[in-house]
C-alpha cells in the first residue's frame, strides 16, 4: 500500500522509515488513501474485518465512510440537483413515501425536478425526517441527507431525480439490478374476507420490496408468492399480521408438467 502512495506522499516513506510511527503519519495515510479514492475510485478498494455479531468492527466502517469516500459537495458535475430513490413506503397518514438520497442541492418542496428515467416533471408535495415509523414534516433538506418525499407524480425505486434533463447521464446514480425470485409458495386464506384484506394491502410491500412478486396461477388454483428465499416469504407474511392483522398459511407451490 505504502508503495502506492509513495510517488503522490514521498513524506510518507520519510516518516515510515525513520520511525516509530508518530500520529502525523496516519494523518497523512488517511490522506493519500483518501486522494487516492477520488482520483481511481474504480481501481481502489479498502477493506474493514468486521462481525455483525456484537457489533465488532462496525465503527471503523462507519468511521472510514467520512475519511475516504467522497461527500455529496465534492460532486463536480452540473447538476444543480441530483436526487436517487432507494425504495418506496407506506405510511398510514401519508401514504406513499418515497425514500431519497440527496446527492446534490438543497433540496425544498419548490425545488424544480425531472425524473430521468421518464422525462416528466415531479413536483414535490411533502419532505419528510424519517426516524423509525415517525414522518416529520421538514422545510428543507441539504446535500448528503436521506429524506423521505411525496410527489404528485409517479417515481420508483432506481429513479434518477435531477434539475436538468439536458445534462449528461454520466451524472446520474446507477440504478440497482432487481435479482430473480429464488424461492416459490402458494399462499392459503382460511377466508374470503381475509382474502379481500390481503388484496388491498399486497400491492403496497410488491412496491416497497421488487423483489417480491405475487400472482394468480389459474390452472392450478394457487396464490403464487415469488422472494429471494424462505425466510424473505416468512417476513412478508410476518409484517401481513403484525401490521394488518392478516394470518396466511404457506404451503409447497404445485407445479403444471408438460
């Protein structure tokens, strides 16, 4: 790494060998492996030992995200603002919320924006502090921030949020690939009723979540449930009841053989 870093920090090796190791030489590590990053952020890589068991090694991760990578102000782009939708809630009071990333600009409920993907114009009807379930209403919100939006026109997760749409594209977040359901069951309902419950409420967690899907497999009579793997379907069917107070049973999905 030192090898690295040399050519741009020669002060770094002075310090290296002229030892021991005094606090002026990590601050200037931390500073070429941070120039480094913004320089050849597809050719550098820093990797932290970490455990989620009892929280071991996250801190420096956390710690590391500051010192290394680049802030939202950094942004040397064009773009007077560049929002990125991660995913989609719903709120009972609120409805739909849409979880974003500022990415540039302050952003305000008069705030002017395109969304990429379609073109349109998305005006913005709510800007909320998300903490928990609590929605707090905000004025404004600054560069760096996850916030939470209410628009009057459609967006989705994935979707670039920008100021001007004649700009470069190389400017925009890429969108997140939605991976292919993994795992398949049939959902059983002890009634119609609660059948009906379920209808009106599914729609909502197939856009909170793409990679769930539903479907009605006619042939075989079966409500057909699609997620990444068991334990993806049990928590879909967890937050049903907690939620809703919907109970659904799971059972093997039949397959049609041609």
């Amino acid at each position: 790494m030192l090898e690295h870093l040399a050519p741009r920090l020669p002060q770094l090796t002075d310090e290296y060998l002229a030892g021991p190791l005094e606090p002026s030489f990590f601050a200037l590590l931390k500073q070429g492996l941070r120039e480094t990053i913004l320089l050849r952020p597809n050719e550098v890589c820093l990797g932290f030992p970490c455990s989620a068991l009892k929280n071991k090694g996250l801190q420096p991760i956390l710690n590391g995200i500051i010192d290394y990578l680049p802030s939202p102000r950094e942004n040397k782009d064009d773009q007077r603002h560049l929002v990125f939708v991660y995913r989609s809630l719903f709120d009972e009071t609120h409805g739909k919320i849409n979880v974003v990333r500022v990415f540039k600009g302050d952003l305000e409920r008069s705030t002017s924006l395109f969304n990429a993907r379609t073109g349109r114009a998305v005006p913005l009807s709510g800007l909320f502090r998300i903490h928990a379930n609590e929605f707090v209403e905000i004025a404004r919100a600054e560069e760096g921030d996850i916030v939470g939006i209410k628009t009057e026109e459609e967006v989705f997760s994935g979707d670039n949020l920008v100021s001007d749409l004649g700009r470069a594209a190389s400017s925009f977040v890429s969108s997140y690939q939605i991976s292919e359901p993994l795992y398949i069951a049939s959902l059983e309902f002890d009634s119609r009723e609660i059948f009906e419950k379920f209808s009106k409420v599914i729609g909502n967690y197939l856009v909170e979540d793409p990679s769930l899907r539903y479907e009605f497999d006619k042939p075989n009579d079966q409500h057909i449930v699609k997620g990444l793997g068991e334990l993806h379907i049990e928590v879909l069917l967890s937050r049903l009841k907690s939620d809703h107070g919907i109970s659904v049973g799971l059972k093997r999905a039949n397959v049609a053989l041609l």
